[in-house]
C-alpha cells in the first residue's frame, strides 16, 4: 500500500496511533480537527486531503459506555462512519472501516465466517453492525475488516494494562470464562496494506490465531516478563461491573483473509512477544 496516500481517522485512538507508526507519511487526524458525525466537514476534509484510502479508527468503543449513550454510540459509530464513506467515495478514495467481532452472539462452538448470521448483544455491538452496513451503502469501494481483541501500544492496551497491574505486587484478578482471539494492531496494519493492494473489497475477518481467554492471554504476558504467574486470579465475567453483554466465544475464521492475500496471521503468542519487547520488556523463556 501507498501508505503517503493513507488518511487515519481516529488517529489518537489504539488502532490510529500504532497504525501511523506503521504507514510512513500518512496523514492522521482525530477530534477536534476531523468530527465524523459533522458530514460538511468529513467532505471537505477529504476533497482538501485527497487521499487515496481512508482508513476509519474513529469510533465509541466504551461498550459499556454505549449501553447507556444509545444516541451517541450511533451517531460516531453509524451516522459517522456512513459520513465518512460517503465522503470518501466522492473523493474516489477506499474506505477501510474496522468493525469487530461482537457483531456475533458469541454462541457457536466454531470459527465464524464472514457470511454467518449476526446477532449483536449490545448497543455497541449493534451500532458497529449498523456502522458496517452506512459504510456498505455510501460506497462499494469499502473493505471492513472485523478484528478481535485489540491490543497494541496504548496505555489502555490489555498488555500494559497487565504489566501496570503486575507492577503494584497484588494479586491480579482476570476473566477466564470469555474466549476470543487477540490481534494486534501492528498485524491489522499489515493486513490491510495487503487487501488494499491485492484490490478487493467486501467484508474480511482478521485476527490473530488461537482462541483463548483473557487470563491465558495475562499468563503469558507474565511468563515472558518473566514474573510469578500465582499472582493470577481466575475470576468471571459475573464478578465485574459490566453493563453491556459480551458474547461467550468469540472466534472469527480468518480464511477468506487467507485466499485473498495468500497471507497467514500470526499466533498471538508471537504478536504479544512482539508487542514486549517494542515496550522495551526483556523476554523469559525463549
Ligand atoms: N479495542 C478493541 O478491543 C476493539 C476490538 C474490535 C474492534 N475494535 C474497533 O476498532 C476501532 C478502533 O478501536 P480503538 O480501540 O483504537 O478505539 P479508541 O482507542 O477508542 O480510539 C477511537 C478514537 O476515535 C476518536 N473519536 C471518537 N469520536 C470521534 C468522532 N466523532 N470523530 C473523530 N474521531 C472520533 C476517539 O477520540 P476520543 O478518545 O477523544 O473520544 C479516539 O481517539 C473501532 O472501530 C473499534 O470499534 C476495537
């Protein structure tokens, strides 16, 4: 991918931030200067900017907070993602929009496809859902890449949040009874560069590969940091103060990626010792 030619938006967020690290020369933007919900200003944004691909990390992603800011978790992440779409189709650039797995129930024993059934739980959920399908609607040159659990170089990033944790000497209280597969955000980079340039559009899942649950994810962040993983507590989704509902297995196939890039992903033991050692950690056990 042409990454001088790549706007961000959502540039400040988890995905925007390490994204920009990874497309040298792209342009990011966030609020205050790009406000998706303001149509007007997404237009002319990029009928100044032309760009040739729009990449969309803008969103409300608080999925507790969207349970209770029904309206505003549909104007970012519905109204705002169709602005944008639109914008960037009258601009004649593609649109990348990253969407995520909560659009399933959570149910099914196996791996979910890109053409399976959706049943989003939450108001989050649903309004990635309905983000998904504004951005359809306002250009057939869309690529919507559903991801898994995001972690990357953020403060609030699930392997900082555990080293963080681990660094206060209590013990450190993780959900085992949720599965899903954690995906890194220098991966998601790469793999849109690859859909980008093999040219195709439509929906993509990517994750990285092997489903597990958070407390088997923070056991092997400790196990490389080389630190006392008997300071892990397995707890469950019932004794946190969730709102919102998560589904239970969360597992997305990953083939279609596969056959259109020819690309495999990672397993997330490799991506998360990545993700250590760029945050300067010194890797036990290798
Ligand atoms: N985090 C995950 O585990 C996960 C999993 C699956 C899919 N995803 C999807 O991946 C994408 C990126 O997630 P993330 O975790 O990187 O999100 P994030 O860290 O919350 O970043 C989102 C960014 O969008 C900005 N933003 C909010 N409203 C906006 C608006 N109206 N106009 C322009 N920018 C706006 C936010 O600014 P403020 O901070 O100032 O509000 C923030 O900088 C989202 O589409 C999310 O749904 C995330």
């Amino acid at each position: 991918m042409e990454t001088g030619s790549v706007l961000v938006v959502g540039a400040r967020g988890m995905a925007g931030a390490d994204f920009l690290k990874c497309w040298p020369g792209a342009t990011g933007l966030d609020l205050p200067e790009a406000d998706i919900t303001d149509r007007d200003s997404c237009r002319k944004l990029l009928a100044e900017l032309r760009p040739r691909v729009v990449v969309n990390c803008a969103g409300a992603t608080g999925v507790d907070w969207c349970e209770t800011n029904r309206a505003e978790a549909f104007s970012v992440n519905v109204a705002g993602a169709g602005h944008l779409a639109e914008a960037a189709h009258e601009a004649g650039a593609l649109v990348v929009q990253l969407s995520t797995d909560y659009v399933f129930d959570g149910t099914a024993s196996g791996k979910y496809a890109e053409t399976d059934p959706t049943k989003p739980l939450s108001v989050y959920a649903e309004s990635k859902l309905e983000g998904e399908r504004a951005v359809s609607r306002a250009t057939p040159r869309h690529i919507i890449v559903r991801i898994g659990w995001l972690f990357g170089h953020a403060d609030k990033s699930f392997v900082r949040a555990i080293l963080r944790r681990a660094g206060d000497g209590e013990p450190v209280r993780v959900i085992d009874d949720q599965v899903g597969c954690p995906t890194y955000s220098y991966d998601i980079a790469e793999a849109i560069g690859r859909l980008v340039d093999v040219g195709v559009t439509g929906t993509f899942h990517f994750t990285n590969v092997g489903p597990c649950t958070r407390l088997e994810m923070a056991r092997h962040i400790f196990e490389r940091a080389g630190m006392d993983t008997a300071r892990l507590v397995a707890i469950t989704s019932s004794e946190l103060p969730w709102v919102a509902k998560r589904p239970a297995r969360a597992v997305l196939s990953t083939e279609k990626y596969r056959t259109a890039t020819g690309a495999a992903p990672r397993h997330w033991h490799a991506t998360v010792d990545d993700a250590l050692v760029r945050d300067g950690v010194r890797l036990h056990g290798t």
